[in-house]
C-alpha cells in the first residue's frame, strides 16, 4: 500500500530558449515508466508509491533533464507521507468527484 503521495512541478531552462513543453513531456514520461500510479493536471503531476521510491523519479526525472541538455532545473514538490500508509488520491479527491 502507498505511503505517499508526490507532486512536482519540473521547470527546466532549455538548451536554445526553446520551449519548456517537449522537456516537461520527457519528464512525465520517467514517470509513467516507473510503474507507479499517478495524474497529471495543468501545473503539476502528482505521484503515489511509496516515498523511497518516488523521491528516486524525482531524481531521474532531474537526471533526463540534464542528459536532454538543460543547463538547470528547478523542481517544486510537494510530499504528503503516512506512516500507516494510507495515503491514496483517490481517498483525498473522492468528495470532489461528480
């Protein structure tokens, strides 16, 4: 059972001053590599698993950045951890779904 929830928001500074979306897509894509399950909304993508495990995406997310050429990243997270894991998307979100 997952233990936590992350989200990032990744923002890399381009090679050329290109755009930033074909990077963030890069990004995602560690993510949904990784097996875990996760939502991605407009300003962020959140992940849940357990915390050892997505800290490690954060990292390789980073790590693909650079490989790409971006000369810096800042990565904004946010985590959400539950000892007794219990922590779920969907328990968080279920009130606010029609």
């Amino acid at each position: 059972m997952a233990n936590a929830l992350v989200s990032i928001q990744i923002i890399p500074t381009t090679p050329q001053g290109e755009g930033v979306i074909p990077f963030v897509d890069k990004a995602i894509e560690v993510i949904s590599q990784s097996g875990v399950k996760y939502f991605v909304s407009p300003l962020e993508t959140t992940m849940e698993g357990e915390l050892e495990e997505l800290l490690a995406i954060v990292k390789k997310m980073s790590d693909v950045m650079v490989e790409a050429g971006c000369p810096s990243v800042i990565s904004q997270i946010k985590i959400y951890h539950r000892a007794d894991g219990l922590a779920s998307m969907d328990a968080l979100t279920e009130k606010y779904r029609p």
